[in-house]
C-alpha cells in the first residue's frame, strides 16, 4: 500500500489524488457533502437547516483537508509553477 495518497499540485497550494485511496476519499467526501445537504434540506425550521447543512459540510471539508494534508507527499506549500 503507498504511502502517499496524494501529490502536491505544481501551481497553488494543495494537493490532488495519484492513487485509488486518495479518489476513494475524494469521492466519499464528495458523496457526504451531498447526503449532508441533502439531509438539512428535509428540515423544516430554516435556520435549523441552516445550521446543519453548513457545519455538515464544514466538518466533512476539515476532515477530508487533514487527510489530504497528512497523505500528501512534501506537504503543502504555496508552488509558482516554477522549478522548486
């Protein structure tokens, strides 16, 4: 199993997938932000919803940056495209 998940992208800061581990937590993440919204949707009171939908997502997009963070190779650093 690699021990990276994902590669550092060449421009920015960040990372993208390079294995099936790290599509597989892409896709989860993305599939749970749906279930989330779609979830607070069936809440009536809208303020409630609200609440919901936004710390949902919130928690799902923290927990899939520090698993990106921990899995990237070199970790995270603002890259030019340049040569580094």
């Amino acid at each position: 199993m690699p021990k990276y998940w994902f590669k550092q992208k060449s421009v920015g800061i960040g990372s993208t997938p390079n294995t099936w581990q790290g599509w597989l937590v892409t896709i989860a993440g993305a599939a749970l932000i749906f279930a989330v919204v779609f979830e607070a949707k069936q809440i009536s009171d809208i303020p409630t919803q609200r609440f919901v939908a936004l710390s949902g997502v919130a928690a799902v997009v923290i927990a899939m940056s520090a698993i990106a963070w921990l899995k990237t190779e070199g970790g995270w650093r603002w890259r030019s495209g340049k040569e580094d």
